[in-house]
C-alpha cells in the first residue's frame, strides 16, 4: 500500500489534495460524498468532479480508496480494508453486467 506523507499530498493538484485530506482526516474513517461536497464548500453538482477526483487519486496517483454504498469514501490501511473495496467494486460490476444483458436482451426481441 503507498505510504501518503505530506510532501506527497503536496504533490497532487489543490482540488485533489482538499479531496484526499477529507478522506484521511474522516471521523470513524469513512466520509459520504455528500459530506465531502459540503465540507469542501461545494454545490451538489461538484459531486461528479469528486468521483473524478477520487479515480485520479487511486489511477493516477496510486491512493488505495475503498468505498461503501453505505459509509462512504475511506482510505485502505488493511488487506480487509482492500477485501472489502473489492468486494464492493464487483457487487457494483455484476449489477451492471446483469442490466447490459438485459438491454442486449432487448435489442435482440426488437
């Protein structure tokens, strides 16, 4: 897991850096999207460039965020806290693969 030190955080650009201190800084660890708008002083519609960010943070920058439906955005500290990352990335990816064949579906009776 990458160690995040400051002169790291320090690196990313402003936006991402106020994203990723929040998720750190979360109490009881986790922090929802809708938290994070609000504390970051955002409007609603900043919530899609949080999901931007937040893929960044973990693409490009190799941040280990995990997230829950439920609790939100949380830094991984753990191979638990990666398992269940990863449990909830495949939940989210079979919904999506079961509506993809429904529309294939679809298309095919049209």
């Amino acid at each position: 897991m990458k160690q995040q030190n400051e002169k790291e955080v320090q690196e990313l650009p402003e936006e991402h850096r106020h994203v990723l201190n929040e998720i750190i800084n979360a109490p009881n660890k986790h922090i929802t999207r809708d938290k994070l708008v609000m504390k970051l002083g955002k409007s609603q519609s900043y919530a899609r460039t949080i999901n931007a960010i937040i893929s960044d943070l973990i693409i490009k920058y190799g941040y280990i965020i995990g997230s829950t439906r439920r609790n939100g955005y949380y830094l991984c500290e753990s191979n638990e806290d990666i398992e269940k990352a990863i449990y909830t990335l495949q939940s989210l990816n079979g919904g999506i693969f079961r509506r993809i064949e429904v529309l294939k579906k679809a298309k095919q009776n049209k």
